[in-house]
C-alpha cells in the first residue's frame, strides 16, 4: 500500500483547483505522521473528496473504453503496444489503484471526525463513498486490501480480503451509511451543519435556508437522494455477484425496502435512482476550473484540444454498430471529424487517412460544457439494474422490465441530450438489443433464439454507459457468458454484443500486428509498488494472471 499526504483547501471554489496536486504520495516504508491530519475537519475534507471521487469516475477508463469497443488509438499517435496486445503488466493502470485507496484515506478521515463529533449526515456519506471505491477495487483487482488498510502508519502492509467477503461487508457498510443519513439531524449549529453546501452530489450549495423547517425540508430531499443512491449502489454489487451463492439477494433487497424518509411508518420508500435522478459531483465546475471528463478528454483552462483528446478517437466497430440500429445518441458520444462520423479499427497501425483530425472523436453529450456537474452514476444504469434484478426474481414487485427499461433507454437519451427515444424504441421494435420484449428470459434458465430479456439489458447498458461508466460494461461483459441467453452459442466465457441481432460480434479483438491474444484481459494486475512494498500479503494471492485469474463473481 502507498499512503499520502493531505493539503486540504478550504473554500470550496479552490476545491477544482487544489484537489489535482494538493497530495503527495510516499512509498510506505517512510514517516507517516502528518499533522495536517490533526487540524483538518471532516466538513472541509467531505468536498474535496467528492470532487475527486468524480474525478476517478471520468478519468481512468481509457483502456478499457477502447477495449469494449468505443473508442481507439488515433492515426496521429504511435501504438500502444502493451494495451493493444493485452499483454498488460504491473505498472499498467496504477492510477486505479492509487486514486481509489487515497480517496478513501479522505472518506476514513471524515467517517473517523465525523463520527467522533456526533455528524451521523457526514459519517453516513464517507461510508457510502468508500463503499463504492472499493466496489471498483475489487471489480478490477480482484482481492484487495480492506480490513486492514487505511490505518497509515498503523498497518502499513495489510492483508488481502477476499473479493467475496469484501462485497459481503461493502452491503453492511452502505446500509449503516444509510442509516446514519436517515437518522441525522441537521440544525444550523450542530455537527451536520452545513451539509447541504458541502455536500456536493446531492446538497445545495446556493440555498440559504432561514428557519429550521426549511433546513429540515431541504435536508429530507437529500437524504431521499442519498438513500436512493446507496439502493442503487447495492443492487449493482447485487447484479454483479449474481450467481453467486454467497450472498443473499432476497434478504439483502428486503433490507433496501425498509429505508423511509422519514424513518417509521408512513415515510416515503427510499427506492432507487429514478427519472433525472443522476448522483452527479458539482463543486461549482467554470472555464478555469473545468469538470474533469471536459478537461482531460475535450479542451484544457486555456481553450486547446487535450492530447487525449487527439489520442481517443471513435472505434469502427462501435460508432457503426450505433449507425446500425439508427441510433440519435451516435451524434451525441461521437463528434464528426473531417470525414464524417467515421471510426477506426482498434490496433490499426497508424496511416494518414486514419490521423485523428480525421476520425469522429468524443462527443458533447460525453463532455458536456466545462461547467457542467461530473456523473458518478446515472439514471440509466439504475433503470437496467433494476430491470436485469426484476429478470432474475430479485425484485418481484413494482414496474415491469418493459417499462423499466423504456425508462433506462429514455433517461440515456435525456442524459446525453439525444431528444426522444420513441422513434428509436419503435423502430427497433423485434431487435433484441433494444426490444426486451422481443423474447423474455425465464429467471434462471438460458434464454433460446431469438433473443430479449438480459440480452437486451445488457445491449442496452452498452449503448447508454458509453464514457459513463465503462467499468460497468466491463462488468458485464465478464460476468454474463453468452451461452447463458443464447442457448446455440459455444460461447460460455463473456458476453457478446451485436451478433444477436445480425451485426458483427463485438467487442472486436485489436488488429494490432503484435498482437497474438484471441481474448480480452478479465482483470488488472496489482501495482508493482504492492510487490515492492508489501510483498509478503501480495505473494499471498499466487500467480496473478490477466486472462485467468478471475474477479470472484466471474464464474465462467
């Protein structure tokens, strides 16, 4: 494990500023005392954090969104040959790694201050928050430290939990986070003061409530929000440990259907994230101090196109497939370069007709303004979590998969500002990949041609998380083996898209002519920092191999 050093800024307009260089991270082996972490408080740290969080969210998925098919290498840029061969090694993707640990090493700071000054509102956020840090951790790395790590100089080599144990306990930590925010009251003076200006996701940070019914009716709305994203949240641990027997899902969505605001009878059901309930971090993003997907994939402060935004550009096979089924939202994630909406093969060797200036690049849906808030989760994978949980009998009541998933289709359209999904949904009726009605899977059993039900589900996830969340169509892809809804496939290893409805099976392999791999990698290795640094608790897990050390709820 690395740990870090803390800079904490306080007003909240230098957050965008101070957040990207206010740490500096140390080998484990030094002095971990650092009386920053004496002096600073928990309402000061929980912005910050937030901001970053979003941050991870935009930032890190590059790879893995050429990987899945929606972007590629540009003509303009040599090959990336360990990427492109898959042949990926233990100082690829670090940044996963090392973000995700030092934000949490924020969140235990304000769950510890927090808890200790009785602020039940911040104490609940750091737990939801570190919560789904380590939902990405192991998602990517497999097993992890968890039980014994944030603890600094106190345990500078923690153990590895197992991925399994880690979900488990990640359940337990939201429910307790939402408990805490359901359960916190909130004055002008007390230890949940202020919460709706520092907390950046689902507070209001311009309103100025005068009596205590106004701060109680503006803190009940975002606690609702809270409680929503927390539910949501653990439906998608849920979703993905599917078919593993090592967790209850029945019990685990009766504890989802207790949460009220308020609390007792008579509150309002929690739920899930619903229509144009995006959990989005919004600091007060401007021109100077940019939303971090608009920085980094679209224009730096000083107005010029980013390098990674020459580097990214659309793949062949993705802006196609959206082509292919009429898609509006193609405009949206894809912008048209000089020759139109055109992609390139993933791996392509570079070639003038393939420079970047060329090629369909990112698109404004994607980046937005400068200003606008960062997404941490949508609506739309809400919906498709739902309806996916509604197929498989974990949710057995409430709106049916069809209008599930007409509500998760309508709110990527609206996210993305692609205008009305009527046309689209309508004249895709019968196409499995937008129609899940075209053939229901019955829970539990492989679906037969044609296809519909989780197939359709899956497709649409694809098309909607597209720059939003690629983890989550990572996810996918590893964790749902085609055979499963399609009886005739010999395909029992991942997912694939396209081929259900007559387009070509994706994502497709690179075209790299290094590149000798058949296979996507089903995981990252872990840093080669926790090989020099905790050699011991890392060597524990065994040979670690991208193509078949499997994440616990990979069971193909």
């Amino acid at each position: 494990m690395k740990l870090k050093k803390l800079i904490y800024m306080i007003p909240l307009a230098a957050i965008v500023v101070a957040t990207g260089c206010r740490k500096s991270q140390f080998n484990i082996n030094q002095n971990t005392n650092n009386p920053t972490d004496s002096t600073v408080t928990y309402d000061v740290v929980l912005p910050a954090a937030l901001h970053a969080s979003g941050t991870i969210v935009a930032n890190q998925w590059g790879s893995i969104q050429n990987w899945m098919g929606y972007w590629a290498r540009s003509g303009t840029y040599a090959p990336n040959v360990i990427e492109e061969t898959y042949q990926i090694t233990t100082g690829f993707g670090n940044g996963i790694w090392n973000n995700c640990y030092d934000n949490n090493y924020d969140y235990q700071i304000v769950q510890t201050k927090a808890a200790q000054a009785g602020a039940g509102f911040y104490e609940g956020i750091a737990r939801i928050m570190k919560a789904h840090n380590y939902q990405i951790l192991v998602d990517v790395y497999g097993n992890v430290p968890y039980s014994e790590a944030l603890k600094g100089g106190g345990n500078p080599t923690p153990k590895y939990d197992n991925g399994l144990d880690i979900y488990k306990d990640l359940l337990k930590e939201i429910t307790e986070g939402m408990r805490l925010i359901r359960d916190a009251s909130i004055t002008k003076d007390n230890a949940n003061k202020d919460i709706w200006k520092n907390d950046l996701m689902f507070g209001n940070p311009t309103a100025s409530p005068s009596t205590q019914a106004d701060i109680t009716t503006l803190t009940n709305a975002q606690k609702l929000k809270w409680l929503k994203f927390g539910n949501t949240l653990k439906l998608r641990l849920l979703i993905h440990a599917y078919a593993v027997p090592g967790i209850n899902k029945a019990a685990e969505i009766a504890i989802i259907d207790t949460f009220r605001i308020p609390s007792g009878i008579g509150g309002t059901i929690a739920g899930y994230l619903g229509i144009g309930e995006n959990a989005q971090i919004q600091p007060g993003y401007t021109a100077d101090k940019p939303n971090p997907f608009y920085n980094n994939y679209k224009n730096t402060v000083a107005g010029a196109q980013t390098a990674n935004n020459v580097y990214f550009r659309a793949n062949k096979w993705g802006i196609d497939y959206y082509a292919y089924n009429a898609d509006p939202r193609r405009s949206r994630v894809y912008e048209a370069g000089a020759n139109g909406y055109v992609g390139v093969a993933y791996g392509l060797p570079p070639i003038t007709d393939n420079a970047s200036g060329n090629l369909a690049g990112i698109g404004p849906g994607l980046y937005k303004t400068s200003s606008s808030p960062q997404c941490v989760m949508s609506s739309a994978e809400s919906f498709f979590l739902q309806a996916e949980a509604r197929i498989r009998g974990f949710i057995t009541t409430g709106a049916n998969v069809a209008t599930l998933m007409t509500n998760g289709i309508n709110e990527s359209f609206a996210y993305l500002g692609a205008g009305s999904a009527a046309s689209y949904i309508s004249g895709n009726a019968g196409y499995s990949d937008v129609d899940v009605t075209s053939l229901g899977n019955t829970p539990g059993t492989p679906g037969v041609e044609p296809l519909g039900g989780i197939f359709t589900v899956l497709s649409q996830k694809w098309f909607a998380l597209n720059g939003i969340n690629t983890l989550e169509v990572w996810c996918d892809y590893r964790r749902v083996p085609y055979k499963e809804v399609r009886s005739s496939s010999t395909v029992t290893d991942h997912f694939v898209y396209g081929a259900g409805v007559g387009y070509d099976p994706g994502p497709p392999i690179s075209v790299s002519p290094q590149n000798t791999s058949t296979k996507i990698p089903v995981r990252y290795l872990y840093p080669q920092t926790e090989y020099n640094y905790n050699a011991a608790n890392v060597g524990a897990q065994g040979t670690v191999d991208p193509f078949t050390s499997r994440i616990f709820w990979d069971l193909n």
